[in-house]
C-alpha cells in the first residue's frame, strides 16, 4: 500500500500470469479495503487485475490534494504498463470521481503540465478502454461530503454516531463559509471533465431509481450528455436498490453487466491496436510509394524535355538522350566528337549546299530530264496493300546522278 497526499493506494489483485486487463477502482471516502474486496474478486473472476484507491474526505474539496494522489496512482499505473501495456478501466464508486478520477483524466489529457512524462500520459490514454460508474457520479454541491459520511449505506452502518454527524456538519459549514465561491467553479470543472472521457471506450452506469445520493435524473443526464458526446453508453436502472447497494441486491444482473463491459473493452483494444499498426504500416509505405512516384515524375519530365527541345538556330543547343546514334568514319573511329557537360552535347552544323548556287543549278538541269510524256513506267511486280515501304533515304550523292545521266 502506497500513502500520498490525499489518500492511499494499493493493488487488490496483481496476477503475474495471464491478465486480460487492469481495473482502476476509485473507492468512496468513507470505504475501506474489506468494502472493496467484493469488487476485486469479480473483476479477477475474469482474469483482471485491480488497483484501488481510496480517497481523503477532503480532496472532493481541495483540488490540490486530489491532483497529487492522482498523480501518485497514474505513475503506479505506468510502471505496469511499461512492461506490458494492457486493456485499463476505471471503476468509479458514489464520490470516487470527484475524490481522485476526474484529476486523472485531467492529467492524462493534457492539462497539467510537468506532472506527468507527455509519453507516460499517452501510454496511459492508449490503454484505456472503458469506464464503469456503480451509484456514481454524485452532483458536487457544498454538502456533498456531509451527505455521504452520514449516508448509511455509504459507511456500511445501520445509524451514524451522533459524534460523526456533529462533526461532518460542523465541517460542512466552515467549508460553505470558506470555499462557497469555488464550489460552482469545481462543480463545472468536474462535469465538463467527465463529459470529455465519452470516447475512451464502452461506458457502463449502475443505478437505481431510489437512490437519494445519486438520483435518478442526475444519471440519466449524465448519459445523455455521454451519447451526445458519440459515447457508447448502457444505463443499467434497477427499480429498488439502495446507493452502492446495487452487487448485494441484483448480484446476476450486477455480474452479467460487468462481464459484458470487460469484454467490450478487451475488443475495443484490440480493434486500436490493429488501427495503430496499420495506421504506422500505411504511413511508412505510403512514404515510400509517394517518393517513388516523385523520383518517376522527375525523370519522365527530364525525358519529355529531352526529347521535345528544338533548335530554332545553328547555334542551338541539343539535349539527347543517352542512346545517341553516332557515325563512324572509315578508320572505326567516332566521326562525331561530343563535349558533355552537364548532360548537354553541342552539335556542330554540317556542311551545307546552296540550291541557288551555281553547282546545284548545274546538277538540277542534269539530272531532273524536262521531258516525260513518252515515258513508260510500268511496275515490275505486283503490288500488295498492305506492303510498306520503309526505305531510309541515304545521304545525298551528286556523283551518281552525274554517271547515269552519261549513260
């Protein structure tokens, strides 16, 4: 058992074996260890392990105290974790969510900052799967404490002493003195807080419809907000069943109920495990897919331009592709010399002939004859459709013009 500000902390079943889960029990203020052992033995008839906190009267109204045992009880819950992270529910008895767990949904969300490692809080948050509300949550008015301790069913006695109920509301009027501006601030902190933890996972609330500390309207409230919230919320409401008196009355229902959740929660975290890998799985292979499609997208825009440049001058520059033809001279040797820099090859212009000059006048009168009308040309096989000439023109020869015109 670990004591911290604000209350104590232990494990009520740490099984090193096979767990399906952790359940975080937060007590009421009132209880003690033999009030919860009944709960423990449930959840561990299903394989999970149970840490239980047991609260201070007074952190339900000094937030500070509240804040360092949920601390406390989250760096106890990591340690765990770390090793194997498992399914996590909170259980949550009459004042036990204003006592410690809204603090803890507050830490791990984010909202104390230095509290808790940013990664220890995320471990935590991934882990939780559900949440469980028996005679719970109580509305936080001023004499919420008073009610509670002198509540029977609360301290599991038939008739508070008289010393007891003295000193509770003694203690509740110096608190309406002292803190009555705060309560409102607290009372919508809490709430809103509760509020937030919809989509943690499968939600299950016990109650009943004669219960004077939780009332039914303020339950059923609750899981409407929930559901507005895209909670996935089952109310369970007896007809008759005394504030935390719901196991001891409808102990199959209670049972049926619990079992149900515990179930859901292992499927839910299983369902985001699953989504995490993949999510990871996605992520990496689409880095890798979209890389590839940018480095294909970069070398067919370098080909296009490759191929699609034109020189417009002599002096122009060519960008070739790397399968450049070339000719060779008599000797073998290349008869083109390329100069390569930077993947740009400088094409010099070959020599040319000028049809307006006085050579090729000449050759045009020789060659091309003036009369063709007695000419017979008739073609010496026949001829098929579908052949295709594709005969490469050769370079330009003026000398074989030259000799079949002598002949």
């Amino acid at each position: 058992m670990w004591w911290g500000e604000g209350g104590r902390f232990y494990w009520g079943r740490r099984e090193a074996g096979r767990t399906e889960g952790i359940v975080v029990a937060f007590a009421w203020t009132s209880s003690e260890e033999r009030h919860m052992r009944q709960y423990i033995e449930l959840y561990g008839s299903s394989g999970w392990n149970s840490l239980v906190c047991h609260a201070d009267f007074l952190t339900m109204f000094f937030p500070e105290k509240a804040t360092s045992l949920a601390c406390s009880l989250l760096s106890e819950l990591v340690k765990e974790l770390r090793s194997r992270p498992l399914p996590v529910i909170f259980a949550a008895f009459s004042g036990g969510p204003k006592a410690c767990m809204y603090k803890v949904l507050q830490i791990i969300e984010g909202k104390y900052e230095g509290l808790l490692d940013p990664d220890e809080c995320q471990l935590v948050n991934d882990c939780i799967c559900g949440q469980i509300y028996d005679s719970s949550p109580v509305d936080f008015t001023s004499d919420l404490g008073t009610r509670l301790i002198l509540h029977p069913t609360a301290v599991r006695v038939s008739e508070p002493r008289k010393l007891v109920s003295w000193m509770a509301k003694m203690v509740a009027s110096g608190l309406d003195t002292l803190f009555l501006s705060r309560f409102e601030a607290q009372r919508a902190e809490y709430w809103q807080t509760l509020y937030s933890s919809a989509k943690l996972g499968p939600i299950l609330i016990l109650c009943s419809e004669d219960d004077e500390l939780a009332p039914r309207h303020i339950i059923c409230n609750f899981a409407h907000h929930l559901r507005e919230e895209d909670g996935d919320v089952k109310l369970v409401i007896w007809k008759s069943s005394p504030h935390l008196g719901h196991y001891d009355h409808h102990p199959d229902d209670y049972k049926s109920a619990v079992f149900e959740l515990l179930s859901q929660a292992v499927m839910f975290h299983s369902r985001r495990v699953q989504l995490s890998g993949a999510a990871l799985g996605m992520g990496s292979s689409g880095d890798q897919i979209s890389e590839s499609v940018c480095d294909l997208h970069r070398a067919a825009v370098c080909s296009n331009e490759s191929f699609r440049r034109v020189a417009t001058r002599p002096s122009d520059h060519f960008f070739l592709p790397s399968s450049l033809d070339y000719l060779e001279s008599k000797d073998g040797g290349s008869a083109v010399q390329e100069e390569h820099k930077g993947g740009l090859f400088h094409v010099q212009n070959p020599p040319g002939m000028n049809p307006h000059g006085v050579l090729g006048q000449m050759l045009f009168d020789v060659c091309v004859p003036k009369n063709v009308e007695g000419w017979d040309i008739k073609p010496t096989g026949p001829l098929d459709r579908n052949q295709k000439l594709s005969r490469r023109p050769g370079p330009f020869n003026p000398m074989k013009c030259i000799r079949r015109c002598r002949m």
